[in-house]
C-alpha cells in the first residue's frame, strides 16, 4: 500500500485576508509527517482551526519574503516555544529569512526552547533537500519581483517488491528473496530468471510541484514536469494579463498552460485576488478547458 501523500490548503488569498480567506499557507503530509509550505499571516490560527498536528510538523518551506507568505512566522514560532515544544524544527527560506527571524527573535525577548534551523537558499539555481529516505524536496527559481523559488515533493521509491507467488513458484530461499529484491536475477543451476518476472513493477513515485507567487512563465515546466498534482498560483481570471504581468501574477489561463505544458492532469489553485468574492468562477472559465482543475479551498485536502 502506498504511504500516505496529501495536501490540506490553509490559506488561499492572495495580499490580506477577506471574504473568509487568509493568506498562503499550505499543509504536505507524507507518511503521517508534515510539512508546511508558505507561512502568511493566519497559519496558527487556521492550524489550529483545522486541527493541524503540530507535533508531526518539522520543516516549515518558504517561497519568498512577501508578507502573506511569510508574516506567519512569528506567531507560529513562539507559539511553537510557549508550548513547550523542544523537538528542532526545520525552516527553509530564500536568503534573508534568518534576519528577519533573528530580529523578532531579539526585540521581542522570545525564549526558544527547541533548536530552530533556519538554512537559506539561491533562489536563483535548484537545490535538493532530503527528508527521509522516501521523500525529497527540490527548490528552483521561479519569476517574481523578489527571489522566489518554488518547491517539488518528490517520493523515493526505493527497493523492490518480490511478488508472493514467484516465491511459492520457485520455492525462493531467504538469500535468493534477498538478491531479488535489490534488484538481482535468480540463478539456479541450468536457467537464470530476470529480476523483472519475479518482482511487482513499483508504482510510479509521485511529487507536488508548488508554484508560488509567479509571473508567466513557461522555463517553469521542465522543473514541474509530470508532477502528480501541481498547484499554480492564479491571482486574475483570463482577460487580466496585462495586471498579472505587471505584477508579476498569473491568470487562470496561463496556469492552464503551463499544467498542460508539463503532462500534469491534477491542479490546485488559489492566491486569489481579492476582486473575487466568490472563487467559483475560476471553476466555471477553467473546468471547460481543464477537467483536473482543483479550487483549491481553505480546509480542503487534495491527494497527491
Ligand atoms: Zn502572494
Ligand atoms: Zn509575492
């Protein structure tokens, strides 16, 4: 059975919160681990809301410095303290999230009991973050009016599983099971039997790609390509491009775009302006043209 591999939408508006909705900040768990992505002004209180175990959570991912995705941090981080936690905690950001961590930090007089890891990266290049020996994270650079990068989960699949009946077929002993499964042929005096008839093909390893804030941007597709499940930022409904690459937006339309560009049948989408009332009507201009359009709604979880 595969592990568990989802994402649980907390905030979804773009700039400040309004009509119920708060700024971007998202929940990954894999295998009953957490990560946040994005951190804006309201995530402590819609992890709270929402039941968010904060005791699973260890890597908080940062896109880039603007305010609702950020601005998040200092009530979650003492909060984290108040509550006694002692467990690290992970924080990966673009260059400049230590400063602004360090500063609340000291004229606030936070006491933090817990070893708080902040590690910055070049949002201009990709880098790889392992977390487990069944999932990575790589960042690249994605186009805003400030460094910002994007973040794929990527699973690891590792090792191979020997299908149940081969081993009654071929009466396997412990070290044959052994060879097979790291991938090894089964030899026996007068055949050999390859590695592929006696093995269960893995499932193909799934990712999430999210793109955060970005401007159009077609250099993103090799970095996405063939993700299970993509949320893409879609500030404006078509008709705004001219707005959303001023600044530095996208539009449903070319969100689309860019998920068919990549071979990605399932997207999440939200940073929504707050011109929308209602978001229904992303699904109504998308759906026609994208059937595995996904609103991405606060509370909702979307399986990878
Ligand atoms: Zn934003
Ligand atoms: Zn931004």
């Amino acid at each position: 059975m595969s592990k568990k591999f989802e994402v649980t939408i907390l905030g979804v508006n773009s700039a400040f919160p309004v009509h119920g909705r708060h700024p971007s900040c998202q929940i990954v768990n894999f295998a009953e681990r957490l990560y946040m992505i994005d951190c804006g002004e309201a995530a402590q209180i819609q992890v709270a809301k929402y039941k968010v175990k904060r005791n699973k959570l260890d890597h908080i991912f940062i896109s880039h410095m603007h305010g609702d995705h950020c601005y998040g941090l200092p009530g979650l981080l003492t909060s984290f303290a108040l509550g006694g936690r002692t467990e690290p905690l992970f924080l990966h950001g673009p260059t400049g999230i230590k400063k602004f961590i360090d500063v609340i930090i000291e004229v606030s007089g936070a006491y933090m009991p817990y070893d708080l890891n902040i590690k910055e990266y070049d949002t201009e290049t990709c880098n790889n973050i392992p977390l487990t020996s069944n999932l990575k994270v790589t960042t690249f650079p994605m186009k805003h009016r400030i460094p910002t990068m994007g973040f794929r989960f990527q699973e690891i699949i590792t090792g191979y599983n020997i299908n149940p009946t081969k081993i009654k077929e071929y009466d396997l002993s412990i070290d044959e099971i052994k060879a097979v499964k790291s991938g090894g042929n089964l030899k026996r005096l007068d055949l050999v039997i390859d590695n592929s008839d006696l093995i269960i093909s893995p499932s193909n390893p799934r990712s999430y790609s999210y793109c955060s804030d970005t401007v159009y941007d077609l250099e993103l597709v090799p970095y996405i390509l063939d993700s299970s499940l993509l949320y893409h930022e879609t500030t404006y409904l078509s008709g705004l491009e001219t707005i959303a690459g001023e600044r530095f937006h996208t539009t449903l339309g070319q969100a689309i775009n860019i998920a068919q560009r990549s071979n990605i049948d399932n997207m999440i989408i939200g940073h929504y302006s707050s011109r929308y009332p209602d978001v229904n009507v992303f699904l109504d201009e998308g759906l026609p043209l994208y059937s595995g359009l996904k609103l991405g709604i606060e509370g909702s979880t979307y399986e990878v």
